[in-house]
C-alpha cells in the first residue's frame, strides 16, 4: 500500500484512500466528512509555521524543529504506518507548496517505518 500526500483544498478522489488530515487547526471551508482522520498533533507546531512565514528561519532549521516535535509522537506516526501497511493513506494539510509542507517530511517517516 501506498502513503501519499495531498493538499486538503485539491478533490479528494476515491484513490487517496484513508485520508488524514495532518494541520493543528481545522482548515476553512473544509467539511468534516472530506477526511477519515484528525491528526492534529502531528502538525507542524503554530509558533513554528509563524517563523518560517515570517522569514525568521530558513526551510532546514524548520524541519530540524518539525522533526523534535514528530519525536514526540512516534506512537501515532507508529499507528499510521501499520495503516498504510493494509491500506493506501492520503496525508492532508493546506500548504499548497509541497517541497515546503511538512507532510512530505512526514510521509518519510512513515514509510520508514513500513520499510518502504
């Protein structure tokens, strides 16, 4: 099965599969039955995604931080790696620039550990 990740504002298609939404705040304009999951702790922290939009940290010192606080969360990151070990997962958030959401980092750590 397959991890993949997705802009929460794009279609949801029956390919994404189980869909997890991976922000701290709920996105707006989203309905609640556009996604199977809430994650919400392995969002990227706000005071985080704050310095990174200001300008105030450059995109590696943001996924160093991003990657102490995904630490923290090793048994729900373990959790949706046996999921993805059954089924295709979508991970979601709103950043509509992949190369810099933290999903992509995430997705890594899950295929990590299903040894993708």
């Amino acid at each position: 099965m397959a991890v993949k990740t997705k802009c929460i504002y794009e279609k949801s298609e029956p390919a994404d599969g189980y869909r997890v939404l991976v922000m701290r705040y709920w996105p707006r304009g989203v309905r609640k039955d556009k996604i199977n999951r809430w994650e919400r702790e392995l969002g990227a922290p706000a005071d985080l995604i704050k310095k990174w939009k200001s300008g105030s940290i450059k995109w590696a010192e943001f996924l160093r931080e991003y990657m102490k606080s995904a630490k923290q969360q090793e048994e729900k990151i373990a959790e949706l790696a046996m999921l993805a070990e059954s089924r295709d997962i979508t991970l979601l958030c709103g950043c509509r620039d992949e190369n810099h959401c933290h999903r992509k980092l995430l997705k890594k750590l899950i295929d990590v550990k299903t040894g993708v």
